[in-house]
C-alpha cells in the first residue's frame, strides 16, 4: 500500500515517551559518570605536578617519604613494592579457596546448607574494613608467630620466609588479611558464574559416564573461567585500594626487606591514611601524588577485567 508507514516510521510513532525519559536519564548518568571520573583525574593530575615541582627526589625509585621536610624528598618504590606484593599474596591465598567454596556451594552442597552458607559468604563482604583490622591487629598478629617459625624452619634459606622474631606485623600478614577480606567477593561471583553453566552440558557429560569431578574439570570449570578471572580482578581491585585494616596491622617503613616476614613495608593506601593529617601543602600535594599513581593502577585493573568479560557473550549481556 502507498499510503502505508515504513516500518522505521512505525517504530519510531510506537515510542512511548517513558521510553524515551528513561533512555535520556540513563544516557545522562553514563555522561556523568565519565565527567566525574574525569574530574577526579584532573584534580589528581593538578596536586600531583605542583608537588613533583618540589620533589629533589626521583619519584619513582626513591626510597624515602620526607614530603614535609625542606627541600621535599619522597618517592614511591617501597609503597609500589608493598601495594603489589600484598595484593599477589592475598590473590595466591584467596582465589584457590575462593574458587573450592564457590564449586562446594555452586555444586556439591545440598540446598539446605548451600543457601545459608551463601547468605553468610554474602554478609562477610558487608563487615566494615577497620573491623577487619581490629581483628587482625589482636588477634590474627598474635597467633601467626607459629606458621612464621614454621616457615623459617623449612623455607627460611630462601631469605624470602626468613624470620627473626619479632610483632607478625608484616607484608605476609597483611597478604593473609586482605587474602580473607576479598574472598566472600571472588567467592560470591565465581559461584553465580558456575551456576550460569548450561545444564544441557552437565547432563550430556553425566549421560557419558563422567564423574562429578569430570563434569566441573570438562564443563562447569571451562564454562565459568572469564568469570573467575573476572571475579579475581574484582577482589584484586579492593585488596590494591584496602585502607584501614592494612594501617591497623602494619608497622611502616620506608624499607623494601628481603623477607616477607619482617615488620616493615607500606602501601599506597595505608601511607596515605596515616600521614594526611599531619602533611603540610606540599605533603598533602605529594600524598595526592601518589594516590594518582593508585588511580591509574586500579583503573588498569579494572579495565582488564572488563575486557576479560567482553569476551564471552554471556557476560556482555
């Protein structure tokens, strides 16, 4: 028929107005995000020149903080050195449980106990971070002496678990503490991703006489492996960023120390906590510093594992 609408016409007439209410506001809130973002950005990149103007240290190999002193020297390499070498002791620790709970509740529990073990994986995500270092400041540094003299006894000649007594208020507990409180959220995700697992693909492998273990090694653990290391990528961004239970537990210092085992080490994070307040311009200047270095790291992160989903179309949905 001549007279008749083409049909981009007709979709358009049958637009409701909501439709396109709701389409603007959600288009509004991705711009405003990006602008937010890179407000942040900006005003991180502006603090951070005026302090490195006034920096008589190299900023990235300086084993020193001094940013209140005249001139200001201070430098990054022991606070990148702990962020990161916490953070991969927390991943080795948390991940591998993360991933046995997850299979555990996702696959092997029954319903009764599988859905309130799921509730309480759920809630320790919600446990504020300062009760997390409560925690580990009185009760976890006092009982690690012994896995520590263990350590020393069978890898100590390694000079990597090497220990000479003292407080347990090292790298490694810190790599313990953040290793437990990123794990209800590499748990929580993993789980969701393997119960996303076709069916179809568990009953063909049980039809051909597979084992459970042989169903989650051949379907379940394939299916869900973006998600994992997604999920991994999550836990990797909050244990990078952690604050206040790493200041409660660590005894800083401006030392990288062969063994994991000594007190001693800082992050990112936890200098900036406990220095602020008493910094003065160029020291608030130089602590803004390296919290843009933390920014650009944990944005890294998280852009990895965005890629790492974009590439299963059941997870871009």
């Amino acid at each position: 028929m001549s007279g008749a609408p083409a049909p981009a016409e007709q979709a358009k007439s049958a637009t409701r107005p909501g439709d396109r209410i709701f389409l603007g506001f959600s288009r509004g809130s991705g711009i405003l995000l990006l602008v937010i973002m890179a407000a942040i950005a900006a005003f991180l990149a502006v603090r951070a020149v005026n302090a490195l103007s006034h920096n008589e240290g190299n900023f990235f190999t300086t084993f020193e903080w001094s940013a209140n002193s005249t001139p200001p020297v201070f430098g990054i390499a022991v606070l990148a050195f702990g962020t990161v070498v916490s953070s991969l002791i927390a991943m080795l620790i948390a991940v591998p449980v993360a991933i046995g709970v997850a299979l555990f509740v996702s696959h092997y529990a029954p319903r009764k106990l599988a859905t309130p073990l799921s509730y309480v994986i759920d809630l320790l995500a919600a446990v504020p971070s300062i009760v997390y270092g409560l925690w580990g400041a009185l009760f976890l540094v006092p009982h690690l002496g012994g896995l520590y003299s263990w350590l020393n006894d069978y890898l100590g000649w390694t000079g990597i678990f090497a220990y000479h007594d003292g407080a347990a208020r090292s790298l490694f507990t810190i790599g313990i503490l953040l290793a437990i409180m990123i794990l209800p959220i590499v748990t929580s995700v993993s789980r969701e991703v393997f119960l996303q697992t076709p069916r179809m693909n568990e009953e063909a492998a049980l039809a051909l006489g597979a084992t459970r273990w042989e169903v989650i090694r051949m379907s379940v653990l394939p299916f869900g492996r973006s998600g994992v290391i997604s999920a991994s990528m999550l836990g990797l961004g909050r244990a990078l960023g952690e604050t206040m239970a790493v200041a409660t537990v660590l005894s800083p210092s401006f030392l990288i120390n062969t063994s994991l085992l000594d007190p001693g080490g800082g992050t990112f994070a936890q200098n900036i906590a406990s220095s602020f307040k008493e910094s003065g311009e160029i020291g608030k200047d130089a602590l803004i510093a390296s919290g843009l270095v933390l920014f650009v790291l944990t944005l890294l992160v998280n852009g990895a594992a965005r890629m790492i989903i974009a590439r299963r179309k059941e997870y871009t949905a």
